[in-house]
C-alpha cells in the first residue's frame, strides 16, 4: 500500500479496530466512531467503506479484518487463516 492511500475516514476505522484487537463492532458503533468524520448514511456504509479498506490493505492483510456475520466487524492480527482452522 502506498503512503498516503487511505482516506482519513479509512484510517479512523483502521486505527480504531486495530488498537482493540478481536473485539467485536457493530456496523452502527463503527458509524458512531466516524460520524464525526463525515456524514455516513445507514450503517451498511460502513460495509462500503471497510470492502475499500481491505482492497487497499491487499491480500496479504486484508484478511486481518473480519465480518461477524449478523453482527458487524473485527480485527485479528493473525489473520482470518489463522482462526478458522
């Protein structure tokens, strides 16, 4: 990923899941952390915006945030491979 890549909003959510690591957020806390930042639709945006995210972080990062299906997100520093098996 090339410096300067992310938006500040890709950053924020970045940031903010990788400083709490394995826990669990909703897509609306995720679009209560970054309201600030810009004004958001409903909180399938922040699907829309962490797809963006993960296409910059590439493959081999990508799979370090995670969809909790019917839940919302979170990051894991080893990977999703290294959780399913």
């Amino acid at each position: 990923m090339a410096p300067g890549a992310l938006t500040t909003l890709e950053f924020e959510l970045l940031a903010h899941l990788v400083a709490h690591p394995l826990r669990v957020y909703t897509r609306r806390q995720l679009l209560n952390l970054v309201r600030a930042q810009e004004p958001l639709g409903d909180a399938h945006t922040v699907d829309v915006h962490i797809a963006r995210l993960r296409r910059k972080l590439g493959p081999e990062h990508r799979d370090r945030i995670s969809t909790v299906r019917q839940v919302g997100y979170r990051f894991d520093p080893r990977g999703a491979a290294a959780t399913s098996g």
